[in-house]
C-alpha cells in the first residue's frame, strides 16, 4: 500500500483596495506572515472599492456603510478571498453576518497632520491667517477646527494622497489636514509640518492601526493572522469602536477620540462636534483596559445625556442619512 500524499497548505488570499496606500499596508502584513510562516503562500488581490471609484462627490454626502470595505466583503463571503486588510478607521463597527475584526496591528501615530504650502512654511496652524483655504474630507477634523479657528476657510478635498498633495502644491489649498500614519506609512513624513495636538482635534476611531477581518469560522486563518496583534492597540481601538457604534455614528461623523494606555489603565476621551463647530461636547472616562469595549459604550452614553445625541440627529438629517 503506497504512503498517503499530504496535500500542500492552502494558498492564502488576501484582499487589499488598490490605493497606494492600501497596498503598502497590506504588502507589510504579507511580508510578516510570510516571516512567521515562511512555508505558507500568501497572495494579494486588489480590487476597487465605491469610495475609490466615486471622487466627486463628498464622503458624507454617499454615506458611509462600507463605502472603503464592501467589495472586500463580498470576496471573502464568496470565498474568493480569506482575509482583507484595512486601515482600521474605515471599517464600520458593525460587520456583515459571518464576518468579524480577527486582529488589529500595532498602531502608527494616530493624530492629524497639518500639510501646508511653501508660502506658508513659517506658519502652524494656530497662525494660519484669516481666510486661508483648509483642504480636508473629514466632517470630523472639519468640525473641530472649525470649532478652533472659525476664522478660516475649509474645502472638501478628495483623491488619494498623492492627488491631494498635487492640489495643495498647485495652489488649490494654502494647507491639508491628512493622517500623521498615512504619510509615514508612505514614506512622506517629511511632508508632516506640524502634527496636530489632541487638544486641538481628536483623532479617528481607529486611525492609525490596520484591522485584518476574515471570516468567523475560518480558525486556520484566524490564528494565523493572531500572531500580528498588539494588545494594547486592540484594547484602544476596541474601546473607540464600542464609543462610535453606541453612538451610530459611521466614520463620516464628526466623533473623535483619544485613548492612553498605563500599565492596565485605559483612559478613553470622547467628542461629538456640530458641523458649523458652535456646539461640543467632550468627556473622559478611565478604567481597566480589559473592560476596553464597556467603557466605549459608557463614555457614549455619557455624551448623548449631555446633548450628543441632538447634535448627531441635525447631522444625520443634513447629511441626507
């Protein structure tokens, strides 16, 4: 009787958007896998997305419910593909049945950067003069720096970095809002002139980290993609999502968050700004990091009963949701 042959392991696909950015991301995760299982297959797929594809409307205007995550999906549900990466600020906190966030990286800085034109390199943003045109696509940074400097003028801004960068240096802006971990990532920090401090604007639920989702029952996956996750990473940004999806905010609300880890120490600040930045409403709240996802849905629950949940209605009607 002749000896049973093993079957090779399964090649394992992971899907990606076709962003520059995107890619690099997901480049990085593959080259770590492939360092820790260096007798797996590991194979990208690209695919575009709807908020790839649509460049001229306003994010909040063509809502915000997968519109970076959805064709990625649909692949792994289809079993076309087993895993996809993210930057985590882009996927919903509420998942397609059958799918769940099986693993979040190590976090980059997740603050804000101020990216200016050379004729205002001697100015940070709190110098910036009246009137000057502030390029962002986030209602989020929108609204808090409109809530800081009323003074000046902020435009929508769409494309990828490399296409917003090419507008700022061409004049269209005097300066962008872009995230500090986008340009790192890319290899561009050196476009970083001034990094926005957290008392100024609060970050996005998630930025800075990359989320990895896979299918729920797909265990091989699953511990595979385990071995790149940060703890500490995941409490924050565990705790963020819990914030946001309590509040039913997507990622194109203005929410944002801060959260610090010491020692078993989680301290997660929270706020909902109105888009004109007239009204907002802010809080902390500090606890064990192992209870990370009760404390986001406590600290929600403590900005709706202090007018949250009015300023996020007005929004949500504004915005056509």
């Amino acid at each position: 009787m002749s000896p049973a042959v093993s079957s090779p392991p399964r090649i394992i696909r992971i899907a990606s958007r076709k962003s520059q950015l995107a890619l690099v991301q997901t480049y990085w995760v593959q080259e770590q896998l492939q360092k820790h299982f260096p007798d797996r297959s590991f194979e990208v797929h690209a695919m575009s997305t709807q908020g790839d594809k649509i460049l001229d409307v306003a994010l909040a205007k063509i809502g915000d419910k997968g519109l970076f995550t959805k064709e990625l999906e649909l692949g792994m549900i289809n079993k076309e593909t087993d895993f996809a990466v993210h930057s985590l600020k882009d996927l919903p906190t509420r998942l397609p049945e059958g799918l769940i966030l099986g693993c979040v990286t190590e976090r980059e800085n997740p603050a804000d950067a101020l990216v200016v034109h050379e004729k205002f390199k001697d100015k940070q943003l709190e110098t910036l003069p009246e009137g000057a045109v502030v390029g962002t696509s986030s209602l989020r940074r929108l609204a808090q720096l409109r809530h800081r400097f009323p003074y000046l003028t902020f435009k929508d801004i769409r494309g990828n970095l490399n296409t917003r960068l090419a507008k700022l240096d061409a004049g269209e802006f005097d300066a962008i809002i872009l995230a500090v971990a986008g340009l790192q990532r890319l290899g561009m920090s050196d476009r970083i002139h001034q990094v926005i401090p957290s008392e100024i604007s609060l970050h996005a639920v998630g930025q800075g980290a990359l989320g990895i989702e896979c299918r729920a029952d797909d265990t091989e996956v699953l511990s595979l993609i385990k071995v790149l996750e940060h703890t500490p990473t995941a409490q924050r940004c565990y705790a963020e999502r819990a914030f946001l999806r309590e509040l039913e905010g997507g990622c194109q609300v203005p929410i944002g968050v801060n959260t610090v880890i010491e020692g078993e120490q989680l301290t997660l600040t929270g706020v909902v700004a109105s888009l004109d930045g007239q009204r907002l409403v802010k809080d902390t709240i500090t606890g064990n990091a192992n209870d990370a996802e009760q404390m986001g849905t406590q600290l929600a629950q403590k900005l709706r009963q202090q007018g949250a949940a009015e300023i996020l209605a007005e929004i949500f009607a504004e915005v056509g949701r």
